[in-house]
C-alpha cells in the first residue's frame, strides 16, 4: 500500500498540552511520524496509508481548536520513519522566541515578486544554512542557522542596523511556521516585516521561478537525516529520495 507523507501544524493556545498529545496517540493508528504539543500549538508530520491519515485528519479538525488546519501531502517511495512519537514540548518549534500573532505581515506571490527586488528590503532565509545552499531567492540573506535559535541570535545583533539603513525585512522558510513564530517577535524590535503567504510554495509562475536557485525544490519536501540523496540530474528537477513534491 502507497504511502503517504503530511505535514501541518497550527498555533493555538493549549490549556492541557498533555491531554491533546494522548489524544492524538489515539488517532494515530496506522500511522508513523511525529507531532510537537506545546502551549502555543502543534506541529507534526506523519505518514501512512492514505486512509489513516484522512482518519487522523478529519478527527483532528472535528476539534474547534484545529479546524480549518493545512495538511500538505506528497507521496512517498519508502516509508520515512520508524515510528510514531508525540511529545509535549516547551515549543512547537524551538527558535526561544515567544509566539503572538503577527498582524499585517503576510504578502501574495505578486507582492513578494514587487518586494524582493527593491533596494531597501533585505531578504532573509529563514532556515538552516543546509537547505539555504539547495535552493534560495536570488539576494537572499542565510543568516548563517545550524540551530532554529541561531535565526534570532542574528536578526537581534543586526535589527538596528537595518532600521537605521531605513531597511524592511522579507523573510520566507520551508512551511510557515518559522516565519509565523518569529515575525510578531521581529515587529517587537521595531522592523518592518514581509512574509510570503504562508501555505503558498515560495517557487512560482514566471519571474519569481527564475530569481530561485534550483528551482526550490527544499521548501516543499525536505528528507530525514538519514535519507540517501538522489543523484544530481533527480534534485535539479524536483523528485525526490523519498516522497515526491507536495500537490498544491
């Protein structure tokens, strides 16, 4: 049986974080993976039969606290993990910042095409130094992140600096969620912040394919760490080891 890969997350105040972890371990018959419960959220991706993981996803939204969450699914060649695990975290995703919502500071690809070529805008990556040498936008800044917190450790030691240049920032990551936790924080230090839609493949129609480098195949399906790369002539047109590009 084909499996199947999806991943989702969603900030939403949590009372009893541990509740909803055991909840969830209830769902995820058949299912293998791993889901972060926190306060703030939860962030998971998981894969299986296509079956369970509508079981799991229909379940999970009948909850008001989750409803209308994004699952972004791809297929997968072999199964990317050994097992399932949820846990309760601090986090959903560890960056030591603390969530609020950001207000004002997502852009539509036509946005974003107008706003990464201007002269006062910095362009941040905000992922890892990995992914960032895959495939990023033309211009683009890598703030240099082995770990999720090294990306405020950098945007704190250069926040005055862009404001007194007269700087705006344009940030985008894999799936939203970075660039969700960080952005009301970054508004916070008094930046002028942009994110390209969450939910939205930052690799688009026309212009903006041909300012990204590889065609950004890492901001759709990223590999487990122990994944083998395909060869050369695979990556540059988007297949994968492991789970083929998402369907949007």
């Amino acid at each position: 049986m084909p499996t199947v890969h999806s991943s989702f997350y969603k900030f939403v105040a949590l009372d009893d974080p541990a509740a909803v972890a055991a909840g969830l371990r209830a769902l995820g018959n058949g299912l293998l993976g791993s889901v972060l419960v926190a306060h703030e959220g939860l962030n998971g991706v998981l894969a299986g039969p296509d079956e369970a993981l509508d079981a799991f996803e229909r379940e999970l939204t009948l909850d008001p606290r989750f409803a209308g969450m994004a699952f972004k699914r791809s297929a997968c060649r072999t199964p990317p993990f050994a097992r399932l695990a949820i846990h309760v975290k601090p986090e959903v995703v560890a960056v030591g910042v603390p969530y609020a919502p950001a207000v004002g500071t997502q852009r539509t690809p036509q946005e974003w095409r107008e706003l990464i070529a201007r002269d006062d805008v910095v362009v941040l990556d905000n992922r890892n130094s990995f992914e960032y040498r895959l495939g990023h936008f033309a211009g683009a800044v890598d703030p240099g992140v082995a770990n999720f917190r090294d990306f405020p450790r950098y945007v704190a030691e250069h926040a005055a600096e862009w404001k007194a240049a007269g700087k705006e920032v344009a940030m985008y990551c894999t799936g939203g969620i970075r660039c969700e936790k960080t952005a009301a924080w970054m508004q916070g230090l008094g930046l002028t912040v942009h994110e390209l839609r969450r939910r939205h493949p930052p690799i688009l129609p026309g212009h903006a394919r041909r300012r990204a480098r590889l065609a950004g195949r890492v901001f759709r399906v990223r590999q487990p760490h122990r994944a083998r790369y395909p060869p050369a002539a695979d990556r540059h047109h988007g297949r994968r080891g492991l789970c083929r590009r998402a369907r949007w």
